[in-house]
C-alpha cells in the first residue's frame, strides 16, 4: 500500500515551526509512516536544519509536480514558496512570517480539497502575526473552516490518555456561554461521535462538561445554563441511542477520562479542555480540527518565540501530529 503523502506547514517563520519540522523528518518512525511534504520556504527550513543539527537535505518541489516527488532517505521535500527574507530574525513577531504561514496553508488546503495529499499537519502560527498580515482570523481552525467553505467545525485536543472536543474555541468566557445553545453542542457532539467512529470506536463513551461549578448543582450555581443550553443536546444524542454522560462537573470528569471511563469529553470553552489537555501531555498533545472536508491536525503548542532558533524545541508533539493525520488519511488519498 502506497504511504500517504502527507502536507506538512511550516507555520510561522520567526518560530519554532521549522525546527520542529526537521527534526521530525530526521526520525526513521515519521519517514516509515508517510511521504511527508512541507509547505513552507526551503532557505528556512535549511538554516532550521543547521541550527538543530540535521543532516538531512532539503529539495525543492513544484506545487503542481508533487505527484512525481522522490521521497527517499535523507531527504525534506519542500513546496517552496520563497516568502521569507533570509535575515528574519528568530523569536520576533513579523507581520512577513503571519503573510507566509497563511500562504502555507492556502495552499495546503487547495492540495487537500483536490484530494492531491492525504492530509494536512500544521505546523504553529503566531495568531498576532497572522492579524498583522491583514488576515483576521483566531488561529488555523477558523482560517481552514474559511479556507475550505465549512461553516462550522470544532477543536479536538488528543493526548494518549485524553480526548476533548470543544464547544466554543478563540472567544471571551462571557460570549462563549452567550454562544452556547443546545443546537451548537448537539452538533458538536455528533462531530465528536463521527470522528471516533472513523478510528474505530464504533459506540465511544462521551461525557459533556457542564458550564458552572459542580455542573451548576441543580441550580445552586449559575442561571439555569446546564437545562436551558446542555440537557437538550444531551437528551436528543441519547435518542440516537448514543452513550452520552452529562452535564458533569469539569473538576471531576477530565480525571475520569483519562482513567479511561470516557473516550471522548465535550468542552464547553477553551480554558476547560485546553487546560487540563496540557497539564496531561503538552508535549504529546495533537490539535485536530473535526468537521472539514479534509484531515488537519497539528501540534498543541505555540511558536514559542523565546526559544525559537535555539535548536531545543521538543518535536513529539509535532511526530504525534503526523501519527494522528497518517491514521486518519483515507487510504485512498493524496497520490
């Protein structure tokens, strides 16, 4: 079986996106699993390489010829797109390196819609440089949703022992409980058990956060939320015949999960399941966007501008990343 061609984005320039991208592809692990592809610029990637101490050597591929890239050992195949000056510093925000990183995913998810990769890996951006560039939006999961015509999709956030699919994302608190209706966290949910079902979790376990303190305790806390915005959602999956749990207390339910008494939880906003997803593995942490046409993931890290060019940013998170996307690849995908 042909390995699929997977579409990797350097992310933003000045970060630490192309360190983590060369020494993924400097794993034997990464090379075995995929014919990895880096939409990005070849000069930053060779300087990244330098600076981690890579041996391996970057090629040049055209965007219209990827189909005829020669992935062979010791070798990073690049769609260059040539955006970033070589004087670029390192660590600092630049309104050149958020015009790149959105053009690395433009064309990214063209490739994808024309079903010519498997699947896109998203390496990070810097979300002010990305507004510096004139681009307004809160990060890659709003920018694919535009990017593809999908109206709406959530965040999924993937550790080895936790799985957290989100409500509401790149929102104030006070708008997130504003936005949160029981048609959006129904959808969410059916989102989340489609996405199982594809990895093979024919009936999973999902358990649904409740929005205030202890789940509102029977209308101890809050105004009503957990009845008038949760309950309905929860009640319309259960008559699908679906195993759902809920609404339950966040203090409580992340800890049951990653027990492994839930496959998936239902976040409500994005301090209550990015929080307890990064206490648990930010270094093995995986972002995947749920509900696009296409296969995204990415690293659930940042561009870690006070370290970027150091050479000492951890790349497992990035090597989970690509795991996640080659095994949700259709197998008959990308060339």
């Amino acid at each position: 079986m042909t390995k699929p061609l997977i579409a990797i984005t350097m992310g933003d320039a000045a970060g630490v996106g192309p360190e983590i991208i060369m020494k993924s592809l400097g794993h034997a692990e990464v090379q075995a699993m995929c014919r990895p592809l880096v939409i990005g610029d070849a000069a930053r990637l060779e300087a990244a390489g330098a600076i981690v101490g890579s041996s391996l050597q970057v090629r040049g591929v055209d965007a219209e010829e990827i189909e005829n890239a020669i992935f062979d050992p010791g070798t990073v195949n690049c769609v260059d797109l040539g955006l970033i000056p070589a004087d670029l510093p390192w660590g600092k925000l630049s309104a050149v390196a958020g015009e790149a990183a959105y053009q690395y995913v433009k064309v990214a998810a063209r490739l994808a819609m024309k079903r010519r990769v498997a699947a896109i890996c998203t390496a990070p951006l810097n979300k002010e440089a990305l507004q510096a560039a004139g681009h307004k939006f809160p990060g890659h999961t709003e920018l694919l949703a535009h990017l593809t015509g999908t109206p709406e999709v959530s965040m999924m956030l993937t550790t080895p022992k936790l799985r957290v699919l989100h409500v509401t994302t790149h929102i104030g608190l006070v708008d997130a409980i504003e936005k949160i209706e029981p048609g959006l966290v129904e959808r969410t949910i059916v989102r989340g058990q489609e996405a199982l079902a594809r990895i093979g979790i024919a009936r999973p376990r999902i358990a649904v956060c409740g929005i205030n303190p202890h789940a509102g305790e029977n209308g101890l806390f809050g105004r009503g939320e957990e009845e008038a915005k949760i309950v309905p959602a929860i009640e319309a999956c259960r008559r699908r015949g679906w195993n759902v749990d809920g609404p339950l207390p966040a203090d409580t339910v992340f800890f049951r999960a990653q027990r492994g008494d839930f496959d998936l939880v239902i976040a409500m906003y994005h301090d209550q399941g990015h929080g307890p997803v990064k206490v648990l593995g930010l270094e093995s942490g995986v972002n995947i966007t749920v509900g696009l046409p296409v296969i995204r993931t990415s690293v659930d890290h940042g561009t870690a501008f006070d370290i970027a060019g150091k050479g000492v940013a951890d790349e497992r998170s990035m090597i989970e990343a690509i795991r996640e996307a080659v095994e949700l690849a259709p197998r008959e995908g990308g060339g």
